[in-house]
C-alpha cells in the first residue's frame, strides 16, 4: 500500500471517529456533544499561562504570611528600647554588632530603639487589612447600588442629586475632616475611607450599566415580570465580571497609598497602630542621617502597591472573555 493510501485510509478512520450514525431518534439527534466549558477555569487557566503572575504571587504569597504570621511570635513594641538612649538611630551593623546577630535588627533601629524590620512587618500587616477591608466594603455596596442606579430611573434621578453634592467636595478634603471628627484609630480611618468611597464606583457603574440595561434579554426578563433585584443579579452583573476585576485592581493599592500619603501628613493612623506611612514620616527628617529607617518601608510599601496593581490588571485581563478564544 503506497503512502498515499495509508494516509487516505487513516483520514477515513478519523472521520469515522469525529462523526458516528444517530439513528431515525428525532431527539437524540438534536444533542450537541461538546465538552463542558467553565468560564472561571479559563480564566485561571489564561491568567496562569503567564509566568510572571506566578512569580508575583508567590511575591505577595510570602508578604501576606510574613505580614499575618510573624507579629504573632515577633511582636511590635515601638517603645521597647525607648531608656536606652545607646539604641535609637543604629545602622544594620551596629544595631547587629550591639543588639545581638539577629532578624530582629537585620535593618537596623528607629528613633526610639525600635526595630525597623519588626515595625515594617506589623506596618505592612496593617496596611493590607485596610487595603482589603476597605475594598471590600466599598465595592460590594459601590456595585450594588451602582447596578440599581443604572438600571431605575427613579434612583437615578435621586443619586445623581447626591452625587453632584458630594462630588465637589474633594476626597482627600472629606476624609481629613472625618478623621479629626471620629478618631484616628484603624476602624474610625476605615469608617472615613468607606463612607462615601463607594460612591465614586457606584457612578462608574451606573454608565456601564445603562449600557447594557436595554438589550434584548433584559427587555425579555422585565416583560415576564421578573423583579428588578433579579434582573440585575442574573442579566447584568456577570457581563460586567471583567470591569468589575479591573476596578478592583485600581481599588486595592489605592487604599494603601491614601493611608501612606494621610500618615505622612500626620493625619492618618493613630500613634499606637503600626504604619508604614508613619514609619516614613518619622524617617523623612533623617532620610540623609538615617537611610536605613527611611528607604525600608518606602520600598515595601511600593512592592505592595505594584504588585496588588499588577496581578489585578492580569486577572483582568484573563476575565475578559475575548482572552479565552
């Protein structure tokens, strides 16, 4: 048999293998055999493709752990050393050479005798709560109202009042006043930065929703009378999957960044709740003196912006389904 033939006869027993006889049943004959299609597995799947998203995950894998598990059995005390005046403002070196070869002065000491490494992991274990608790509170209500807003007139016609009141007050402005009035402690800066954060996020959802509202599935869904709460739920919130994974790539780091740059000010967290905006504004004085008190906790909190910016933009992309082709 010449190759040809074998290739012809090879050809014949894949076809017989693609398409097989169904019989005169009218209803077997109408199934479609596919294999099942998860839209969250291919999204992983394509997420996950790329290396570089492992890599930064393993990165904010180690961070998180380091940042939850270790104040446990390192804790924090910024005033520990604060009688001996032999401990304020060493180098690594000199903290290590004075203080004992540990991971404790691995960074040397702050102003107080502190330990900067021991401070930057309890700083950054705060500055992840806030980042998530605060995302969490203002998406969850931002979205929901956000999708009502867009989809009822009525609503919209009554938050678009609100909106324009508030919106003119600038952000930074608002949560300033909020601190001095309900405390600088963790859950009083939380209560600041949520009580009118969603409302930015409920406007952009809003224009995405009045994009979609009017299609033909959601006319079907209100002529069958199905309630508003539903339509919005089922018809429009899994369209948005991938603009709402984008937001919160932006939401996240930028919470972070507000506590550093409020800190800084001398306006964020209190004195008692570890940050890594006070630890840079207590250094920024020495930055030239001390390096070593100053550059730490700027780089860490850098890290931790970047990489919570970058992983939410890959994982946006990967829940775009145009990406799953």
């Amino acid at each position: 048999m010449s190759d040809l033939e074998k290739s012809t006869a090879q050809a014949a027993e894949n076809l017989d293998d693609l398409f097989r006889p169904v019989g005169e049943d009218a209803i077997f004959s109408e199934k479609i055999t596919a294999p099942r299609y998860s839209y969250w597995k291919s999204v992983f799947r394509v997420f996950f493709r790329k290396r570089m998203n492992i890599v930064i995950l393993i990165i904010l894998a180690l961070i998180v752990l380091a940042a939850f598990i270790l104040p446990t059995f390192m804790p924090y005390d910024v005033m520990e050393n604060v009688t001996n005046a032999s401990t304020f403002n060493l180098s690594p070196a000199k903290a290590m050479a004075q203080m004992g070869r540990s991971f404790k002065w691995i960074l040397g000491t702050g102003p107080w005798g502190n330990s900067i490494m021991y401070g930057i992991i309890s700083s950054a274990k705060t500055s992840l709560m806030l980042a998530v608790i605060c995302a969490a509170i203002n998406m969850v209500v931002g979205i929901l109202i956000g999708a009502l807003w867009g989809y009822s007139k009525k609503v919209d016609a009554v938050m678009l009042v609100i909106y324009n009141i508030i919106a003119n007050v600038p952000y930074i402005l608002l949560v300033s006043v909020l601190v001095y009035i309900v405390g600088s402690g963790f859950w009083s800066f939380v209560f600041a930065l949520t009580i009118t954060g969603w409302l930015g996020i409920a406007y952009f959802f809003r224009t995405q929703v009045m994009i979609i509202r009017d299609r033909e599935y959601s006319l079907a869904s209100r002529c069958l009378g199905t309630p508003v709460l539903r339509v919005v739920n089922k018809n429009i919130l899994p369209f948005l999957t991938s603009v709402i994974v984008t937001l919160l790539a932006t939401e996240l780091p930028s919470y972070i960044s507000m506590e550093v740059f409020l800190s800084y000010i001398g306006i964020g967290l209190s004195a008692t709740v570890p940050s890594l905006g006070r630890m840079i504004q207590q250094a920024q004085t020495s930055f030239l003196t001390y390096p070593w008190e100053f550059w730490p906790p700027v780089a860490v909190a850098s890290a931790i912006t970047i990489i919570l910016y970058v992983l939410g933009q890959n994982l946006a992309d990967a829940s775009d389904p145009r990406t799953h082709m």
